[in-house]
C-alpha cells in the first residue's frame, strides 16, 4: 500500500472519528437539555452535567490535535 492511500485512509477514518464524536456529543448535549428543562438536575445533583461538559471538551481537544495533523502537515 502506498503512503498516499495510507494516508487518504487515515484521513478518512480519522474524519469518520471525528463526525462520530460530534453527532454523540450533539445528542447527549440534546438529551440532557430535556432533562434540565424536566428538573432532573439541582444544586447538590449536577454530576451528569458536568460530565456531558467534559465530553464535549474532550471532543474540542480530538479537534484541535486532529486538524492540524490533517491538514496543516
């Protein structure tokens, strides 16, 4: 296999990664706004929030190594 289609593999895939990450994080953001509008969440229990927030972060960081390595190299 040649290093061009490794590569144009690698790209795919990685995209693949990332347009997966995104449209889970989109829908536990989603999911978790119907349960903040039923008042599932309070003052003393707001774990789950905080962990869909550290998720989306998580997916911010695949974005911010997986850019440039794409694109920029």
């Amino acid at each position: 296999m040649g290093a061009t289609r490794l590569r144009a593999r690698f790209e795919r895939y990685s995209a693949g990664l990332l347009l997966a990450l995104g449209a889970a994080g989109i829908g536990v953001l989603l999911w978790m706004l119907i349960r903040v509008n039923k008042g599932h969440f309070n003052a003393e229990y707001y774990v789950p929030v905080e962990n869909v927030g550290l998720y989306w972060h998580l997916v911010d960081l695949v974005w911010i190594f997986l850019f440039p390595t794409l694109y920029l190299l």
